[in-house]
C-alpha cells in the first residue's frame, strides 16, 4: 500500500471493486466501518457525500504511516418521491420497497470521496440518474426478493444483476446506478490529483 499510485477502496462491495478497477490504477481493498446515521433534513446530495466522504476518511486513519495513494469512499441511495431508501431491513421491507418503485420514476444518488494519503487533499462530489421501474405485480416482487439480491442494495434491487429485467429505461449514468460513478471519478482524479486515466 505504499506505492504512491494506488487506489484504496474503502468498500467491501465486489460490484465498487470491479468498477474501480477500469480506472487502470492498481487497486487495494480495506473496508470501512465508518458511522452511516445521517442527520434529518439532510438531501439526498449532502447524504451520499457525506457518508463516502466518512468512509474514506475511516479508511485513511488506518493505514500506516507512509502509506501513498488515494482513498475512494463511495455511496449511493434511491430516492423514491422524496423519501430516502437505502438497504432493506428484511424481506417485507424489501417487498414495500419494490412496490414503491414499481411503475415509477425514481432517483438513484452515488457520492464519491477521494483524499489524498499523503497530503491529506481532498475532492467530494455526486451523481444522480433518474431510473424507471417497470409495473410489477406481487408475484414477480417475491420471485425477485427470492433471489437474495435485494438484502444489502440500496432501493432493494441491483441493475446490474437480476434487477436488470425489472427496469424500463434510465436518464443519466449505469455506473452511478450500480454504485460507483466511474467516469465522475476519472475527472475528479484528473482535475484534483492531476492522476490521468487513458
């Protein structure tokens, strides 16, 4: 973890680690643990950033002296007429959720954190894409919380997995979706680490 050209996930999410490898910087996994109690009136913008801006600087306390890189915190939530969704507590909030989103537009927000290990330097921002949800009826909602998927996805579905069949069309970016905005954080690391991708 010393080489100063690495990236340091604070995620234990196999999709956030797959996405972050096509920034083409060698990667190192170490999770957070950081607090997710959010304050009320927060919006959904000053929610993600915030929580990914926590978990990366959770990550940075404890890593070893010396160590060089960037830390990326990341999180996302959905957002359903103004309410904040994130993972479901259970099967029958899974099934009140998808039954939220059903037939409706909703808002999917990913905030990335990156800070800088050795300096300390830091750059927080977000992105959101509006998601349309096709009709489902109780039945396909229980083959689909069947599957396991929705227990730890934020809005209880994952678009990059079985969920994929329960989406009609989005506006905005897959990977903010999926849970990490790849190409927000190849500008961010561009403009603010002066770190190049491609």
């Amino acid at each position: 973890m010393t080489e100063r050209k690495t990236l340091i996930l604070a995620s234990s999410s196999p999709r956030r680690q797959e996405l972050i490898r096509l920034l083409g910087y060698p990667v190192e996994v170490v999770p957070s643990d950081a607090d997710e109690s959010v304050e009320d009136g927060w919006t959904p913008a000053e929610i993600v950033e915030e929580l990914s801006l926590r978990k990366a600087l959770a990550v940075l306390e404890r890593l070893p002296d010396g160590a060089g890189g960037i830390v990326v915190g990341s999180d996302t939530i959905v957002v359903s007429n103004g309410r904040a969704l994130g993972k479901p507590r259970d099967e029958e909030d899974a099934a009140d959720m998808l039954r939220s989103l059903q037939g409706r537009p909703h808002e999917v927000y990913s905030g990335l954190a990156l800070v800088d290990a050795t300096t300390g330097g830091r750059s927080v921002a977000h992105r959101m894409t509006r998601v349309w949800m096709k009709p489902m009826d109780e039945r396909r909602i229980r083959n689909y919380i069947a599957t396991g998927e929705p227990s730890d996805k934020a809005g209880a579905y994952a678009i990059q997995g079985f969920g994929a069949s329960l989406v009609e069309r989005m506006d905005g970016d897959y990977f903010t979706v999926v849970g990490l905005p790849v190409s927000l954080a190849a500008d961010l690391l561009e403009r603010d680490f002066g770190w190049r991708v491609l």
